[in-house]
C-alpha cells in the first residue's frame, strides 16, 4: 500500500524515471567499453592498406551508397573476406538479392564474425564485424526471406572475393 502512495506521487515517478534512464545508459556504456581483442593496428597503418572509402567503412563504421557495390548483382561461386585482413567471412551460397541496395546474406561463417549493439540511427541494431580485424561489415536485420530469416546487410566495400578453384 505505501508502494502505491508512493508511485502516485509525480515526484516519485520522475525519480523512478531517471533512475531507469540511468540505468540504461550504464548499460549501454558497459556494452560499449567491451573491448574485443582485434588485430591493433593505428589509423595511419589502416589509412596505408585501406583507399579512403573503405577506411571509412571499416574503421569509421560508415555506410556506402545503395546501389553502389559491385557485388550488389555479383553471382560467382567463392568466398568473400575481409578486406582489410582477408578473413573469410561469407560463402556465395548464403548470398541473395534482397533487392536493399547492399549485398545480403542469410548466414555468415560464425567463427569469423563478431555481433556487437550499435545505437548510431536512435535504435539499437546488430552490428557486424570481422572478429580478426575488428572492420564494420554492416548490420544483420530478422526480415531475410530465406530459411534463416536473417539479412546480413553489407558494405560491399568491406569485402573482397576469392573465387573457387576450378
């Protein structure tokens, strides 16, 4: 019954409320100061391997235009890595058109990819990243219409194709 007293009063709810607030926000800069153990390497030695749009990309967690990758219409059988560490990141089996713009996959090779919370647009998003080099791949979204119901929306930019022998 005091509970109740108490939850009535508006100076009560608003401490109730920013304590939430408060306690969201430890959260999520607890999430945020995990560190995984990348490859360390500076920016200047990433500005040396990387051209300037893939540093963006990779290290800068930026994002290229819709439409803009050669791999968008790409259909080669092989593997994509890495760009910057040529980790090998998705096989071309798991590739389809999800008519977004990015080259999109329903699965990746677990092993070599790190899931991570981004916050960038107001919402949280899963984020990918390459799990030697710790590089922005792009992000995975529940809306996939294959039999993972994943889409794994990607940088193109990001990777690079390793076709398979013949």
């Amino acid at each position: 019954m005091i509970l109740l007293n108490l939850l009535n009063n508006t100076k009560m709810k608003r401490l109730v409320f920013l304590a939430l607030i408060f306690t969201c926000n430890l959260v999520i800069s607890q999430i945020k100061s995990q560190k995984m153990d990348y490859k360390k390497y500076t920016d200047e030695d990433w500005k040396k391997i990387l051209t300037e749009d893939q540093f963006h990309i990779l290290r800068e967690e930026g994002t290229e235009y819709p439409g803009s990758s050669k791999y968008n219409d790409f259909w080669e059988s092989g593997t994509y890595v890495c760009v910057a560490c040529e980790t090998p990141l998705y096989l071309s089996e798991n590739k389809f058109d999800a008519h977004c713009g990015w080259p999109s996959f329903d699965a990746g090779i677990d092993k070599n990819i790190d899931l991570g919370v981004d916050y960038k647009i107001g919402y949280a998003r899963t984020e990918l990243r390459c799990k030697t080099c710790g590089g922005h791949l792009g992000h995975v979204f529940d809306d996939g219409p294959t039999k993972t119901g994943k889409r794994h929306c990607l940088n193109g930019l990001a990777l690079k194709f390793i076709p398979n022998k013949k």
